[in-house]
C-alpha cells in the first residue's frame, strides 16, 4: 500500500491547474499547493525538525490544514493535531505526552499555551517564513507503516490517549471513505465539521481524485446551507450533533442540499427516529459509518440505499477490517447475541503512543477491543446497544441506556436524550433520564413513561426522569455520560 505523499505526488502531477483548496476568497491550484507543501517542508527541516518529530497543529478549521498534513506526509514527520475547543492545559498535556518540538497555529491560542515549545503563529509570520524557502528539501524514505499522526482520544474515560496512526491507517480509511460515500473525479470536498479530526480522514481521500476542498471556518444551519450550495459540495462530514442542528432549523432548505451527494454520517449514535427525520427533510444523502480514533470512520459502513432500512443498524463490515463479537472471555458469540465489537487490519492504529499498558489492554493477538457492544443480525448488520462501560446494572439484570434513547427519542417533542445509571441501595443502579425538549414543544414525565411502557419491559424504565436545558457535550458533539453522572449521581434509595 502507498503512502499519504505518493498520492500526492501523482495529483500534483496530474492536476496542476486544478483548484486543490479554497478557503475564505484564497483559492490554491495542485501545482500551488505543491510549492507550498515543499516549502514547509523545506522550512522545518531548516528548523532541525528530523523524520519521526512530532509536529503539534492548534487551529480552527483553515487552509493551513491541508499543506500541513501533506507537509508532515513528505518529511516523514509525526503530526499532533490539537483541538482548538479544548483547555490550555489540556492541549499543555498532550503537548507533553506526544513529545512535540514545535507548535504551529492561531495567535490566540497559541498565546495561552505556557510551554516553552517552539512557536510559529500562522499569518503574516507563517507566510513571510514559506515565502522565504526553497522548494528543495530532503526527501526521506517513508514507508506506509511509519507514523503519520498521533490523535488524542476524547479522554471521556481519563487522560486522553495517543492514537499512533501509520500511513497505512490513514490510506485505508481514505480508500474506505471513497468507496462508503461513492466519491468520484468530479467531487467537491467540503469541510464544516473540525479539520482535527472527523473530517481530516475524508481529506485524505482528496488525493485520490484530485479533488477541490473547500474549508468553512464554522457551522451555522443557516449560513453554512447557502456555502455548501453556493460552492457546489457534493460530499461532506458531518456529526450527529450537526446534522440534528441543520435539520431542526426552522428555516432549513432542502434544495440547498441539490449538489450533495453524500453526507458521511459519524462520530457518535443517533437515534432511530432523527435519523428518520433527516432521510424525510434531506433525502437519501446519508452514509452511516462507524468507527474510533483508534480505527478511524469505517469499521463498518451503511449504505445509502441500505439507510432507510436499517435505521437501527451501523451496517456491515468495512473492506478493510475484520469485525467479530465476544464474549468476556474472548469466545465468539452466536449471530444475534450481545457481545464486544473487536476488529482487526489495516484500518486498526499501531497503538498508544508511549502508553504500552493501554495498548496491551486494548490491542490482543491483533485485534483491537473497541469497548463498544453491539450484535450482528443474519446479514451481517451490525447493532450497537452500548459502551462497555456505560452499561446499567439493576438488579442483577443488564440494560443498555441506548435502547432507552431510542425509545424517549420518538417523542416528537424530544430534541435530545440522555439515560445513565445512577447508584440505588437497593438495586446498585437504577435508569436515569435527562431529557432536552425542542424549542416551542411541550412533554411530561407521564408521557415519557408511557411511551417507555409501550416498547419496553418494566425492569428498563425509567426510574428518574428530569427534563433538562442542555446535556454536556465533548467538543466533538458527544454527549459527556460521565459529567452527567457528576452532576446528578447521588444515591437514590
């Protein structure tokens, strides 16, 4: 398999007055971006920055992105990418931990990081240092199982982890991007959803086509509707979160979404019912694909045209991964029982970086053991009912907070759910419901409970049901279960 810069060098080659990326009234062809990606190179090379170096970006979505990744491609260079929503002190953390040597990003971030690392502030000094270098460099011999990225995890859990991504990772989930959301020569890339992360791996599948990226700086239902049309973007990334908001506007347009093909649909669950709502407003657009940081967006794909059937189902095993599900001890488990979703090839990460306990823990003989449990149905679908961890014990019975969701989630007046276990002297765990109702809307606890009645066993209802303003989000859209158990995890007697 190739690398990240072996694609690239045969788009550069092929689609030299092409436009590679546009962003914010800058437009570069192949053949510019090109010049600069050589010139990067060049430049930190000149920095004493060696093959294997890690190179930590902290910005908000811009073009700077792109040359970055392709820069860090060709000098064999590790890249940190760092979301920019996060704490200093959380991005001080990982600067550490990765071991990076130099810094690059936006002025105003940068300047609330108090580590002593190397700085350069895209802008005018990022631009006076590129225009000043050579395109020569030296070309080091990188091969597809050299690191390409180390990409922190959500730490939702603890400390964030290092994800060790090779070349070959990252070539695998472009391929498997490529093929989920049907990307041909024509496409347009657009960019809403962060460049650190989700959408970076729809990126990569650009120098595949030679495709035009476009970047928006934000999200806005609104705003970003009329960009994505006026740019004519046909494939794109999106989270739950945003495709909930997008749809739940009450001014969206359908016909804005006219030159979008496909929507890749990940990062987190969503419900049966919103998902629905989204094939009624915006059509058949949606790709599902489920997949972690630790084997990134395709570990399994759904369908377009399988979509609408399958609502409860992130569909079938992506091309280049295995997929199977065990039990506590490792045994598979028969079709149609819950177990572990474990997977293994050239989608799935080297391991954490410097963390070998972590990586012993989570990769076993080759396979990885996602902590996510799900089972599979006689064509090979896959179900996901829960996180591992996340599972409510209650009286000695298993309930998984996901199948309550999906349940609260067909009110039409429910915007958002979430469903915890909180601890109960006389059940260990009883099933808490924080529900957000939408804009304008009206529901009771009564309706909630009967709605529960009428689709789940009694042991599974639940037992406190709060109506709530807003539910803690991650900077990447998911919901924080374990921040709701901070906030509301007294013992209920």
């Amino acid at each position: 398999m190739e690398t990240i810069a072996s694609y690239a060098k045969k788009t550069f080659r092929t689609f030299k007055d092409k436009p590679a990326v546009k962003y914010k009234g800058i437009t570069y062809t192949y053949g510019e971006l090109e010049e600069r990606t050589y010139k990067l190179v060049s430049l930190l090379q000149n920095r004493g920055i060696k093959k294997g170096d890690r190179v930590a970006i902290l910005m908000s979505n811009r073009s700077e992105h792109i040359e970055l990744d392709l820069a860090c491609a060709f000098g064999g260079f590790i890249k940190v990418p760092l979301n920019y929503r996060l704490h200093p002190e959380e991005h001080e953390y990982m600067l550490e931990q990765s071991g990076a040597v130099l810094l690059i990003g936006e002025q105003e971030l940068l300047e609330a990081i108090s580590s002593t690392i190397a700085k350069i502030t895209v802008g005018d000094m990022y631009e006076g240092l590129v225009a000043e270098e050579s395109v020569q460099f030296l070309e080091e011999a990188v091969s597809e199982n050299d690191p390409f990225a180390i990409m922190y995890t959500s730490g939702t859990t603890g400390k964030p982890k290092g994800v060790t991504l090779s070349h070959r990772n990252i070539v695998a989930g472009a391929l498997s991007l490529a093929m989920a959301c049907e990307i041909g020569w024509d496409d347009v890339i657009g960019h809403v959803a962060p460049l650190t992360h989700g959408s970076n791996f729809l990126s990569h599948a650009s120098w595949l086509f030679g495709l035009t990226q476009v970047i928006f700086e934000k999200f806005d239902p609104e705003e970003s509707l009329d960009e994505l049309y006026r740019e004519k973007v046909s494939v794109i990334f999106l989270v739950p979160t945003i495709v909930n908001l997008l749809i739940q506007s009450p001014n969206f347009d359908a016909s804005k979404l006219v030159h979008i093909k496909s929507i890749n649909m990940a990062g987190s669950p969503i419900a049966a019912a919103k998902l629905q709502q989204a094939l009624d407003l915006a059509g058949d657009k949606f790709v599902e694909t489920y997949g972690q940081v630790e084997a990134p967006m395709a570990i399994t794909i759904m369908p377009r045209g399988e979509l609408g059937e399958h609502l409860e189902s992130c569909g079938l095993s992506g091309p280049f991964v295995e997929v199977k599900l065990v039990d506590g001890k490792g045994g598979e488990v028969p079709q149609g029982e819950v177990g572990e979703v474990i997977c293994k090839g050239s989608l799935v990460m080297q391991g954490y970086w410097n963390n070998p306990e972590a990586t012993a823990d989570t990769l076993r003989d080759g396979w990885l053991y996602t902590g996510d449990l799900g089972w599979m149905d006689e064509r090979g679908f896959l179900h996901l009912v829960d996180r591992k961890k996340e599972v409510i014990i209650s009286g000695g019975m298993n309930i998984y907070p996901r199948e309550i969701e999906e349940v609260l989630n067909k009110h039409a007046s429910v915007k958002e759910t979430c469903v915890i276990g909180l601890p109960d002297e006389k059940w260990g765990e009883i099933v808490a419901a924080f529900i957000v109702i939408k804009e304008g809307r009206t529901a009771s606890e009564e309706d909630m409970l009967e709605l529960c009645k009428q689709h789940l066993g009694s042991y599974k209802k639940p037992k406190v049901i709060q109506f709530v303003e807003s539910l803690p989000k991650s900077s990447y859209g998911k919901i924080l279960k374990k921040e709701m158990k901070k906030l509301y995890g007294g013992v209920h007697q």
